[in-house]
C-alpha cells in the first residue's frame, strides 16, 4: 500500500493543526454546528478531504487512543491528569476537545465535503466522504452511545440538536456505507477523482471499497453476542474486505513538529504515560511475546512502529479482519477447526506488519496459536489476541466490552468504565437534549452487553 504522508501547505490544515494540541483545551463549537462555517460552494473538495482525514486519525489517535488504551491497561497513567485517569477519575471537561474535535474538525467538515461531491456529480468523493462519516459516527456511538446526528450541521437553522438513539445510528452507519459503496463502484469518478490530495489510499476506490466492508463486519461484529445471524453478517464483510497488510487503512504523519503523529506529539511534550508498566507490558514480558520489543523498551519509549514523528494512525486492518472472521466463524457456526486458520493468520499478519522474525512468529504460533477445545474458551483466546493486535486502537476497549477478555481487574473500585461522560460543552449549551443521570458505567452503549 502506498504510504501519503501530509504537509502543512494548506492553510485549512495550518488552523486545524494549531488547534488540535493534545493537551490543550478548547471548544471548537458550542452546539455541534458553526454557523461561520464558508458555504460549500466555495470549498475545493480536494483542500478538504485531507483536512477530514487528518483530523479524524488525529483524534482516534490522540485524546481517544490515550483515554482506552489507559482504560483497557495497554497503557498506564503515573503522573498529573494521566495518573486520574488511570484510577478513572473523569469530568465532563475531560471530554470537550474530543468531542469537539469529531463534531467540526472531522464530520461537520465531511458533511460539506459529501454535501459539495453530491451537488457535482464527483461520485468517487461521494462514496469516500459517506465512509469517513460512517466510520466516525461508529468511533463516536461507541464512546458515547445516543448522540446528536439527523439534526446536527445545520447551522443556524439548527442549535440545539436532540440526540439520536444509539442503536438507530448503527443502523444510519449501515445505511452511509451502503451509499458510498454504491458511489465508489461506479467507473466513472464523476469528473474529479481523488488523487495524492487522499491521504489514505490515494484516491483508490477499490481499497476504500474494502474499507467500506471493513466498517459493516466491525458494525455486525460489536452486535453478535448471542446473535449468529449478526455474526454470520459480519463474517460475510469481512471477507470482502482486506487481503493482506497492504490494504490496511491508515495514515502516516509528517515528520515536522506540527505535523508529526498524535502520539510522538503527546509524548514530546508530556512524560506522564507508561508503556512499559502495566497489564499489557506484563502480559507480553511473561508470554515472551517477539513483539514486546518492537512496541516499547525498558526506558518507557513508545518505539518506532506506533511512537515515531512519522508513524500511522491505523483506523482498521487486515490483521483485525482475521480475528472477527474467527470470532465471527466461533459464534455462527461453532466451528473451531474453521476459526483456527483466522486466528493463527490474525497473530501472523499483525507480527509481519510490525517487523517480527519468521522463526519467532513460528516459534510464538507452537506455543499460543492453537485455540481450545470450547466455543467459549476459543472466543475469549481470540480476542485476547485481538486486544494485543489492536495496540493503541480503540477498537480494543470494544473488543473488552464485548467480550470480557482480556480478563482485566479495576486499577480502583469494582467496575472499569464503559462508556465516556458527555462534555461540559453539551452540558452547557445543549443540555435540554443530552442524557440525564450518565455515569462512566452507565448506561451501557446498546450493543454492551
């Protein structure tokens, strides 16, 4: 797969980046709507669809990725905010430049771009920008179950706009996906296609096709727990999805100050997240894990493949798609022997991504590649595995949602938190429309079960 790193030449990406500081707060919008957004008939499709992308991989892989990844134990907070996290001490505040970050700098801009690609017939930028929100909507639901979206963007004509419910926006994310595939299958790109200016995949419709695919397994796959028709679903996209680490959908960072990876830029500025303490660090010391090395060092340094100025941000993968094939194959079928083959080709895809050795990724498969003899059991070894592969994903805090596994214990108390608070933004200047009586344990997302 082609690597498109981004430059801060367009001015659009210059104040988006200087107001995405990871640890600066700020409000981008008061009630998901900018009434001085620039009419889409004066917005250039290809300005704006690299402003969407790198502001979504920026806040996946920023405040988002920092909150689950200390939320799941892949990582562990010791000093200053980090450390309240870590003993999940949350407030609403916490939550504001994430929140505002996904609702303007990401698909509030998306919306324009699907709105400008709709009015001139540019299909392949239609199907792409259909995709980037169903994949934001989905990131979005999962922090935060019921959220504002029919009645969000609308500028003045819309302040205040109720909140959705969460299950009916899974299926809104079904529904986008299913657009943008249609639009992104036709041959013609409709006058303008996408080219270097698309960050991800260069303006190729047959990789962002998979994508789309990629998006409904994960969709049907967060939805299967005592479900097989929902597991059967998701099995079927994921095998239309990726084939190999090539198709993996991410993007690479720059490798100036201000245009570096969310998380080198977090760990320039601030030393107050561990990597090489914790469940995870211990986790893979004690099972000699060929990868332990690779992801971090004994000196607390993130290492070069998720740590470095230049790193991606990896939204979904292949590997990923393996393990929801064999979950997927576990729960619909029961079939262990079938999900055997996704599982070994999951922990193989995401070694040979990250660099390991042939002769260690055969060695570590002798010694954990088989699953057991119970459905149960073989589903909880998966998305152990899962959870290992999904290395400062978000992805990982559902898969533990799902799933149970790993088997983590609270750093404090008796619960791990499930979901985020709504932000002091909402709270304030739409607080006739947000949930009342939400806690970090409840409710539960829809799918929580």
């Amino acid at each position: 797969m082609k690597s498109f790193k981004f430059y801060i030449y367009l001015p659009i990406l210059v104040l988006l980046l200087f107001g995405a500081v990871s640890c600066k707060k700020s409000f981008f919008t008061d009630v998901n709507n900018n009434p001085n957004a620039p009419a889409p008939s004066s917005i250039v499709p290809a300005n704006l669809l690299p402003t969407v992308e790198v502001s979504l991989a920026y806040t996946q892989g920023g405040d988002y990725s920092r909150y689950t990844s200390i939320l799941t134990q892949q990582t562990t907070g010791f000093s200053r905010q980090a450390s309240a996290y870590n003993s999940y001490v949350f407030t609403s505040q916490d939550f504001d430049q994430m929140w505002g970050n996904f609702y303007t700098s990401v698909m509030e801009n998306d919306k324009t771009l699907m709105q400008i690609a709709d009015s001139k017939g540019y299909n392949w930028y239609s199907g792409i920008s259909r995709l980037l929100m169903a994949y934001s909507l989905q990131l979005v639901v999962d922090a935060w179950g019921p959220v504002p979206y029919s009645q969000a963007f609308k500028g003045v004509k819309q302040f205040q706009a109720p909140y959705d419910n969460d299950k009916a926006l899974y299926d809104t994310v079904i529904t986008l996906v299913n657009t943008g595939l249609e639009q992104l299958s036709k041959t013609d790109p409709g006058g303008h296609a996408p080219g270097s200016e698309d960050f991800i995949y260069g303006g190729d419709a047959e990789k962002w096709i998979k994508f789309g695919h990629a998006i409904k397994a994960r969709i049907y796959m967060h939805q299967s727990k005592a479900d097989a028709a929902m597991a059967a679903l998701a099995l079927d996209e994921a095998g239309k999805s990726y084939t190999s680490n090539a198709d993996n959908t991410q993007l690479v960072f720059g490798t100036s100050a201000t245009s570096g990876n969310p998380w080198w830029q977090f760990n320039d500025q601030r030393t107050d997240i561990s990597f090489s303490t914790g469940y995870f660090a211990d986790q893979l010391v004690a099972m000699k894990d060929p990868r332990q090395p690779i992801l971090f060092d004994k000196d607390n340094d993130l290492l070069l493949y998720y740590g470095n100025i230049n790193s991606p941000v990896e939204l979904i993968t292949y590997d990923e798609m393996q393990f929801v094939k064999a979950e997927a194959t576990l729960r619909s079928s029961g079939s262990i022997s079938t999900a055997q083959a996704f599982y070994q080709e999951g922990i193989r895809a995401n070694m040979q991504k990250l660099g390991v050795s042939s002769a260690d990724i055969t060695t570590y498969l002798a010694a954990h590649g088989t699953l057991p003899g119970s459905v149960e059991a073989a589903i909880q070894q998966n998305a152990y595995q899962e959870y290992i592969a999904l290395y400062l994903n978000p992805e990982a805090w559902n898969v533990w949602r799902r799933t149970n596994a790993p088997a983590l214990s609270p750093t404090v108390g008796a619960n791990i938190p499930r979901r985020l608070l709504y932000p002091q933004s909402e709270v304030s200047y739409n607080g006739a429309n947000v949930p009342k009586q939400v806690t970090l344990y409840n409710p539960k997302v829809f799918w929580d079960k």
